[in-house]
C-alpha cells in the first residue's frame, strides 16, 4: 500500500519514528509526503534522508496559504533544482478556492501564475505535479496544464464538475480517493469513474475524517478500509486494487 498525498511533516516530530515503523510493520510500503511552504519543504527533505526508502518527497507552496514573496518562490525552486537527486514530485501547488475570502484580491491571479511556473519547472525537471485544484478552479488547473503538455499531474481529493473530471482523465492525469469514500456518495461515484490505470489512495493526513474514522488519528493505515470500499465499487478484489494502485503510485512518482 503506497499513501500517495500525506503531510508527514505536520505530525509530531518525536512521534514521527514509532508511527513509520507501525505502518511500515502493517503494510504500508512508501508514503508520498508534500510541502505546503518553504519551511515545511525544508521539514520534508530532512524527513526524506531520513527515511530515504519509505518517503517519496515533494516539494512546494500550498495555494491556499498566502502566496510566497518573490524571495520565497526564488529560494523554493533553488531549492527544487539542487535537490532533484532527493525529489519525486513538485506539490502541493495548485488554486486557492477555500480560502479566497480571507486571502488578498490578487490571490488567485497570482496563484495561477505559479501554477505556470511550477509547471514549467516540472517539465525542465521531468517531475509530476501534486495538484489543489477544486471544484470550478480544476478546470483552470487544467488550461494550465495543456500548456505544459510533458508534465503529468496528480488531482488530489478532487471535487470538481463531472465534465472537468472527464477532461482531466483524458489527459491522462491522476486522481486519488481518501478514507471520505467510505463514508461519501460524491467519492463513491467519482471511484466508479476513475480508471484503475489512474486511481491512487491518500489520505492526506493529518487531516481528520468522519463516518468509521471519527476521532481517530488519520494514518495511512485507514487505506485498507478505503481499498476495499473501492474495489467493491470496481467488482475487483481488495488486493489486486491496492496492488494496481501501489503500481500507479510508482510509475507517477518514481
């Protein structure tokens, strides 16, 4: 099992090692954690020499956080080039679309310069894109996208119109079900849409679930009840799901 989008760094610091070791011990085999500023993307590549084989890192800045200063973009994608040796995705990066009302006017203009930016350094890098982009910015994350035809992109937890869903599997992009699809009939009939060819598992943790997960800790532990949720969706078996997504998961990210 491969969690494809979590927020390692956002968990305790002195919990860090006995929760790898008790997810690693239960199944879990690689997690692909992302950065939401410069200062977590530093967090991230410490926890990747780390762990250098449990952790297939992404560098980037979370576009519903106030954009980065010229000075932070500049130092973030120095930072992206000199470190590609250690990198296997760009993200999270994407469009603002919770926060725009506590966010500058320009927000999401200037988010979508980045998106530009970040994209082009995915091409000349030959990296994917781990993507926020939901509801009706998806489909503008997707104009951006047919501008950097090489990249290919990760849509995580995506909420977006079905003709935007449609436009982005046909690009070939990726999309991934959280631990809500056990609980959510909006997940469970986008599941019955993605291809297994396209279809990851996250769980964007440390962010906290409702339905069978409430109260708990999110860990990517919850992906086996997500797995088999989705492949009674797609009338395959638990393990050949998780095995077809581990195998999406590497041929993305490796």
């Amino acid at each position: 099992m491969i969690d494809s989008h979590i927020h390692l760094d956002q968990y305790p610091h002195d919990q860090i090692a006995s929760l790898l070791e008790q997810w690693r011990e239960t199944g879990i085999e690689k997690v692909v954690a992302v950065s939401t500023s410069l200062a977590s993307s530093y967090r991230t590549l410490e926890l990747k020499v780390q762990y250098p084989d449990f952790i297939l890192a992404a560098l980037g800045a979370h576009p519903e956080e106030h954009p980065p200063s010229d000075f932070e973009l500049a130092e973030l994608t120095t930072l992206i080039r000199r470190e590609r040796s250690l990198l296997s995705a760009i993200g999270e990066v994407g469009l603002p679309h919770y926060a725009l009302d506590r966010l500058p006017s320009t927000a999401l203009n200037r988010q979508q310069e980045l998106l530009h930016v970040f994209a082009a350094l995915a091409g000349e890098l030959s990296l994917p894109l781990v993507l926020h982009a939901v509801h009706d910015k998806a489909a503008l994350a997707v104009n951006c996208l047919r501008q950097h035809a090489k990249v290919k992109a990760h849509f995580h937890w995506l909420k977006a119109p079905s003709a935007t869903v449609t436009q982005i599997l046909s690009d070939g992009h990726y999309l991934s079900l959280t631990p809500e699809v056990c609980y959510q009939q909006r997940d469970q009939l986008l599941a019955a849409r993605i291809p297994m060819g396209q279809l990851l598992l996250e769980t964007d943790g440390p962010w906290p679930f409702a339905g069978p997960f409430a109260g708990q800790m999110t860990s990517p532990l919850m992906l086996f009840q997500t797995a088999e949720m989705v492949a009674a969706i797609k009338g395959v078996s638990k393990d050949h799901l998780i095995r077809q997504c581990a195998e999406n998961a590497v041929r993305l990210y490796s």
